[in-house]
C-alpha cells in the first residue's frame, strides 16, 4: 500500500496542476475542512512537519455522500494511513492547495503553471524552480502547491516534465535552451538542493543567477 499512496498522490497532483482534475463542489468542501482540521490536530511540533491527518479526520472526509466513490481524493485518503511521510506529506499539501481562501482569489492553476517544454511569453510575476532534478524527489510538484497554500498569484516556471523523452539528444538540447531562457524571464528564482544528488547544473545556474546584478531574484533554500 504504501507505493500505492505515492502513485495515487502523484497522479492526482500532476492532473491538478495540469487542470485536468478539480474537485466536486463538496469534495472540495471537506478538503478545506479536512486541511484546517489537520493543523488543529498537529500542535506546535506537528505544524512544522505539514500538519497531522488522524483517522479521525479522514472518516470525517469520507462519509457517505451521493457522489463519493466517484471523488478521487476518497481514494486517495482510503490508502493515506498505510503510505510513506514523503507522500502523506503530498497529499497534505494538495489538501491545503484546494482549500486556499481569501479575495481576491488567483487564476486557476493551469494558467499559472508553465511546464518544460511550454513556453512562457511573459505577463505576470513569474517564479521559475530552480535545482535538482535527476536523481531528486518532485519537490518541484510540493513547491507548487505550497505556493498556492499561501494564494500566490506568481506564474510557475518547472523546468521538471510530467514525462521526459530519455535518450532523445534533441530533448536535452530542447531542455537546455527551455531553462537558459526561463531563468532569464524570471522574476524570482527558488533553488532547493537534494542531498540525494550532486546537481552541477543547478549550482552552475545558482552561480550565474547570483552573478547578475539583481540579486534579489535569487533564493536558496
């Protein structure tokens, strides 16, 4: 069960920011309730890890409704005690995407959310994530929905593809222009560095973006 958590996150959270999956009107009620209810049930210690989802909160999410069997966060919720922190910590995270409030509220996310190899033409603030990719966690997908947990307008820039054409020289010249011309139509750049990887590339573009005279853009986590 636990890799099946991960997949049923993955692709819930992929269709999301893709916009090919919105929550029914009442599934994305007892989102909100469910995301509110979990950093009530966290304290202090647990708000910093994401905030805690009790068997409790989740039988409250998944009582009967007309339409529940057809809602996918239910199945995802049905396999969240048995999964990994990586993708409970995802789960919770889309959870918090889906309940942001307040006015005005921001676009949908897919018209703010521009994947390699799309093309950004400019407009609004952009944010392009910086950092790992081979070798590293998506935390380019939780960055995301992070960024709309907290109702932010910015256009994302992710260099990371839902499926990269491995072994196609032309992908990887097309990838290498994609990201040279992002980072430039940047507005901020966030950098977040794995330890499970050595990332060249992105601390080759760190440098660079550290370099340029607006050092404001850069931020490094």
């Amino acid at each position: 069960m636990t890799d099946e958590l991960q997949r049923l996150a993955d692709g819930l959270t992929a269709d999301y920011l893709h916009g090919r999956w919105r929550p029914e009107a009442t599934e994305a009620h007892r989102a909100r309730i469910l995301s509110a209810q979990a950093s009530i049930d966290a304290g202090l210690d647990g708000l910093a890890a994401g905030g805690v989802l009790t068997a409790a909160s989740i039988d409250e999410m998944l009582r009967p409704h007309p339409e529940l069997d057809t809602w996918r966060l239910a199945g995802v919720l049905r396999v969240y005690p048995a999964g990994t922190l990586e993708a409970q910590a995802l789960v919770r995270d889309l959870l918090d995407a889906i309940a942001v409030g307040g006015f005005p509220l921001p676009p949908p996310r897919p018209l703010r959310y521009v994947e390699a190899p799309a093309r950004y033409d400019g407009g609004p603030a952009a944010l392009f994530l910086g950092g790992g990719i081979t070798g590293c966690p998506d935390w380019q997908r939780r960055a995301v929905l992070q960024l709309d947990a907290i109702g932010s307008p910015a256009v994302v820039l992710n260099p990371r593809r839902e499926a990269f054409p491995l072994g196609q020289a032309e992908a990887a010249r097309e990838q290498t222009a994609w990201e040279y011309e992002h980072l430039r139509l940047a507005d901020v750049i966030l950098f977040w560095f794995c330890a499970e990887a050595v990332q060249p590339v992105a601390l080759y573009e760190l440098g660079a973006a550290a370099g340029t005279q607006n050092t404001s853009r850069t931020a490094a986590t």
